[in-house]
C-alpha cells in the first residue's frame, strides 16, 4: 500500500532508516566522505520536517504488511530526491509503483510534462527502466555523484 508520509509520520514511520540503510548499503561505498555527509545533512530529521512543511518536498513511503520498504520523494518544479527500497524488496516493482504514483499525482496537480532525477550511479539503471534519458554525463556535486536524467510523462 502507498501512502503519503506527513511531518508527522516522518519520525514514527522509520522511512530516514530505511534511507539511510539502503544509502550505506548501496551509495556510500561509491561515495567520498564528503559526499556521505552531505547525504546525512540531506536526510536529518528536523530538515526533513521543516521541508515536509513548507512544501519543499513531497513523500509516499510503500508499506508491506505493516512495514515501510520503500520510499519516494519529490521537490517542486516536478524532480524526485530520494527514491530507496529496502533491500529485501528489490526486483518486487515497488520503485515502479511508487513511481508511477509520483507521475499520477503530476498528471493531476501540475501542468509539467517531464520530471528530472540526479540518479545515484547505483539506480542509473533503474531510471532508465522507469523512462528516463541521460541529460549529460556524471557529475560530482559537493561529493554526491549523479547523473542528471529525465523522464517525458504526457
């Protein structure tokens, strides 16, 4: 089941574990410990919150019998910021749903016709599968590596 993960639910709801679980898993080996930090200060708490807030950011966590597995969120101008599974349900098509309810809510609250990802090296793949091109070739941003993608959805 697919639902949207309020400030309130951001604490209880465990979705920063599992984040910062699958980011160590499978990001942060590639990355510089600049990088790592920087993906923590992405992802603290009270940030997360204040973003939740102010409409900054939108997030749907994926629960499977009662537990979070997946997780995505969006920013305005239509760019998606974090989309992480846990690693027991991979290859299950949760990152599809979860995408797919991102690009529904798209349809229906906006008038974008593409939406943008900076894809870890590790999902690279993944987008690719989802719809999305290359928009250039990787890059280094204060230690996060990605590669600017994107994905026409009308």
């Amino acid at each position: 089941m697919i639902k949207t993960i309020t400030v309130d639910m951001v604490e209880e709801s465990g979705v920063l574990d599992l984040v910062w679980d699958v980011f160590k898993e499978f990001e942060a080996p590639g990355y510089s410990d600049e990088g790592i930090r920087e993906f923590q200060d992405f992802i603290a708490v009270n940030t997360m919150k204040d973003r939740l807030r102010s409409g900054k950011l939108l997030l749907w966590g994926y629960w499977e019998d009662n537990k979070l597995v997946g997780t995505i969120a969006t920013r305005p101008l239509c760019h998606i910021s974090l989309l992480f599974v846990d690693k027991e349900y991979h290859c299950r098509g949760i990152a599809k749903s979860l995408y797919r309810t991102v690009l529904d809510f798209y349809t229906e609250n906006s008038s974008y016709n593409e939406i943008t990802v900076n894809s870890s090296p590790y999902a690279v793949e993944i987008y690719h599968k989802l719809g999305f091109a290359d928009m250039g070739a990787e890059q280094t941003v204060n230690g996060i590596r990605f590669t600017p993608m994107k994905h026409a959805f009308r």
